[in-house]
C-alpha cells in the first residue's frame, strides 16, 4: 500500500515546499519510488525539479479540471525512482472552477486511486491556503505532515 502523505500548513514561508522535494528526493535516492505532486499553483516544487510551469503541457489542472487520467500527466523527475506531477500558474484558477464541480472535495483522491500500490510513497505539495486545492490534499492522503516555523 502506498504512503499517501499531504504536506500542508496554511502559512507561507515554512518550508512545505523544500520539505516536499528534499523528502522526495532522499527517499527516491534510497531506492523507493516516490512521486511528488505539485498542488501549488505557485508551482515551486516542479520549478525545484526544473520543470517550470509554463514550459509544462499537461498537470495537475488538467488532471483536476480537465479529467485528464493522472498517469498522463506524470514525468520523470531526473532522479530514478522520483516522478512528478507538475503544476502552473493555470492551476490558481482551479479553486473557483472547482466550486460547483462535483466532487469538489475528492477530485485528487480519485485521479490518486489507481495509483495505489505504484509507488512507495506519494507526496502532496499543498498550497498556503485552506481551499479547495489544500482540502483535496488533505482528503487524498492518508497522513499529513505539517511543517512549522520555530519562532
């Protein structure tokens, strides 16, 4: 069974993002499969694995939005064992669209589901917020890790 794992916190700034990638990277480098998912719409973990939004064709909006399966909108991240899925400045207008979709709370759960058993570990890169995107992420995984400044 695969570890489904949303990173998310509603404040900017403490480090979800660099959480999400160096996680994902150290565990794909010790030999676990890992794909990344980039919920975003800043699109920093996909710009962090060189894939900056607006050079990316298909991602996670499409998979949202469009229904596009999500195994279409995967991409190998140079690391082997690593896979993402990228986001982009198109994803910031998912959170109004999704609004009278149906389902609206279970979009990535579902597109995630045959996924299951693929990979070791999938992370959910959530956004500084508490919409839609981050609710998604938060129904779709399993367990959450909330990273928080010391301060």
């Amino acid at each position: 069974m695969t570890r489904m794992v949303a990173i998310a916190n509603q404040k900017g700034g403490v480090g979800k993002t660099t959480t999400a990638v160096n996680l994902s990277a150290a565990l794909a480098l010790n030999e676990k499969t890992v794909l990344l998912v980039d919920l975003d719409p800043q699109g920093n973990a996909s710009s962090g694995l060189g894939f900056p939004g607006v050079k990316t064709a298909k991602g996670i909006y499409d998979v949202l939005i469009g229904g596009l399966p999500v195994e279409q909108a995967i991409i190998g991240a140079g690391i082997a064992g690593l896979s993402l899925v990228p986001s982009g400045p198109r994803l910031a207008g998912a959170e109004v669209e999704l609004v009278d979709a149906d389902r609206r709370e279970y979009r990535l759960k579902d597109a995630l589901a045959p996924l299951d058993g693929r990979y070791d570990y999938i992370f959910i890169d959530a956004p500084p917020s508490l919409g839609l995107l981050t609710i998604n992420a938060l129904t779709a995984a399993r367990s959450v890790l909330v990273p928080v400044q010391c301060e």
